[in-house]
C-alpha cells in the first residue's frame, strides 16, 4: 500500500491526480500550487502543509491507526478548498483540521487565508477544528468563519463536553466527553453528572497527590536516619588507637564487604555489639534489618519462639502466627550476643540453633567457641 506522499510524488503545478478508490497510508505532504486531487482512501491521518490553490474532492478517511478516527489536517497556505471529504468511518471520531503551518519561517504565510471546508461529513462524534494562534474554535455544522477561512454544508457531530479538574483550585485536567447522538434535551442534566465525575476525578487526584508527598517525605526521612545511623556506628565513632585495635577495625572493615558469617570474640563490656553495629551499617546489607539477641537472657520455652517462630495454635497463647527472628533478619544480619552462655535449660534449643546456623552459613565449627 502507497501512502500519500508517493501517489502525489509526480504531481506538477496545475496539474490533476485521480485517486478514485485507491488505499493510501496517510503521510504528511507537501503538494504543488494550483493542484487538484480526486478521490483517494486514506487510512492515517492526512497532513498537507501549506497548500496554494489545492482543490480536493471527495477523499474519504475511513480509521485512524491510534483512536481509529479518520483525520485531515491542513497547515496553512491559502486559497484552497477541501469538498466532499467523508471520515464518518471512523468509530471514535472523524476531525478536520485547519492549523497554522509552524515550518513556515515568514509569519505572515502562517496563518491559512481564504480557504474553505465545504459539503464534509463526519460521524456521531466528528467534528471540524479551527486552530487560530492560541485557542480552538469549534465549528459543528453550522455556517462560519474563521482566521480567514470559511466551513459550509457540513455534517458534524455534537461538539465535546468538557469540565476541569481541579484540584485546590489548581487546574490538573479536563474531562471531556462526547454524546452519542445528537441534542435531545438533557444537556443540562448530563453536564451535572459529568461536574460529579470530574469532582470524585479531583477528590482521587488529590488524595494520590498525598500519598506521593507523604511517601516522598517518608523516603527523604528514611535516608537521612540511614546517613545519621551508618555517621553513629561507624569506624570513626569507636575509641581506640592502638595497633590491635586499628588490626581489629581493618578486620572488621574488610569482612563488612562480604555476605559471610562473622565471629566476634571478646570479654562482657569491650564493645563487640559496636563492632556488629558497625560491620552491619557499612555492608551491603545496611539497607535491611539488623536484629540483636541476646542468647544468655531467654529459657528454652522462648528461645526456639523468639528464632524459629510460630505458627497459630502451636502452644498455649499462640493467637496468632510470628515470624521468628531469622525470618526477620533475612536479607539483613542476625547479631546472637554471648552466643556460648545459653541457659542451662536451654541447651537443646541451642543445639537446633547451632545446627541451623551451619546448615546455613556451612562454616561454623561443630560446638561453640
């Protein structure tokens, strides 16, 4: 299938083209002065730049690729004539459109000047579209004329209802809707019902709108604790200067770069929660949870709840399911502190935990440190 440009590439000044009932895809052309075209079925959108003298007869626009609307738009020029021109195929809705011709460099050839739509039909919503330099004038099968130009005998369908939609006063939108059919009295009654969706439009609009900002805030706080958070637990924040403490730092700093299992080892008091604080804050995993336990301070009872979790009904007091600790701390780091001081009452938890772990990191030593 040619599309419009190639039919029209051999045209002459004065000349004439028959198209009859020949498929063209619709393309943007500029076409010679004082031509005269026939017929021609074009599915797209015609855009013919500033035209001098061009007489079009008869060309029929059947669908448009996108909103499956046949479409004629003419830029500028002047002393041309558009008749005949059906586009009532299309399903959505049928224009022609007289525009100002932007390409054109002197402002004065602009503005199309003594041209005319004349005989056009359009379907239920079609209409016809006149672009001045700023606003759009509707012309709907009524007789008039505008930015130099004139639309008679035409057949268009009713002009769009639009409302605003407003959102404090702010306008965000329009809602426009297109009758079906022509005006059958109840005009009034459906511009109210349209104001209603543009309003619940406005309502929900504005509610989003919140959500967004809210959540913007949310995200700008939740960065600034992580910068305060990694600034507090950081290396620097640690007292210590001495050969094995800066040994201890320089440690700490390379395995913080990797997913593995970490054993700090150290006397009640000399800071090995600093040291996991500031391994978790400078990893990869900072972004996730950090979750502490203290292995010293649960009886078995809470011990195996507390890791494993449970579900609804498993004991006494279970109402609901819990996610235990490792599930919580999944993607981030699970910190067990005085990991070698389970309760005595506990010791077969701490066997299933201890199990867990090397079935998880596969480097821990078969009994605890």
């Amino acid at each position: 299938m040619r599309t419009l440009a190639e039919a029209l590439a051999g045209a002459v000044r004065g000349g004439h083209v028959e198209l009859g009932d020949e498929e063209l895809v619709g393309s943007t052309v500029r076409v010679p002065a004082g031509l005269s075209i026939a017929g021609g079925v074009i599915h797209g959108e015609a855009q013919v730049m500033s035209p001098v003298g061009l007489l079009w007869e008869g060309p029929r626009f059947p669908d448009h690729p996108v909103n499956t609307a046949g479409m004629l738009t003419v830029l500028g020029g002047s002393d041309w004539v558009v008749s005949r021109a059906d586009i009532t195929g299309g399903q959505s809705y049928g224009q022609i459109r007289v525009s100002l011709d932007l390409t054109q460099t002197d402002p004065a050839k602009r503005v199309p000047m003594r041209w005319m739509v004349e005989g056009c039909r359009a379907g239920p919503a079609g209409s016809a579209y006149v672009y001045p330099q700023n606003d759009s004038i509707y012309i709907l099968g009524t007789p008039g004329v505008a930015m130099g130009g004139l639309v008679r005998n035409c057949t268009f369908g009713p002009a769009p209802k639009g409302v605003p939609i407003k959102v404090g006063g702010e306008l965000k939108g329009v809602l426009a809707v297109q009758p079906e059919a022509p005006e059958d009295g109840l005009l009034e009654e459906r511009a109210q019902f349209v104001e209603m969706v543009a309003n619940l439009i406005g309502q929900s609009l504005r509610l989003s709108m919140q959500v967004a900002q809210e959540k913007s805030s949310l995200l700008e706080e939740r960065d600034l604790l992580r910068r305060t958070v990694r600034h507090q637990f950081g290396f620097d924040s640690m007292v210590g200067r001495s050969a094995v403490m800066r040994r201890v730092f320089d440690q700490a700093r390379m395995v913080a770069k990797w997913n593995t299992t970490v054993l700090i080892r150290g006397e009640t008091g000399t800071g090995k929660e600093l040291i996991a604080n500031a391994i978790h804050y400078n990893s990869p995993r900072a972004r996730n949870a950090l979750v502490k336990l203290n292995c010293a301070a649960l009886p078995e009872n809470l011990l195996e709840s507390e890791l494993f979790g449970h579900e609804r009904g498993a004991f006494t007091g279970a109402t609901t399911n819990k996610k235990g600790l490792l599930e919580t701390a999944h993607g981030g780091v699970l910190f067990l502190d005085e990991l070698p001081e389970f309760r005595r009452d506990a010791l077969e938890a701490a066997a299933a935990v201890l199990m867990t772990l090397r079935e998880l990191f596969h480097n821990l030593p078969d009994s605890p440190a």
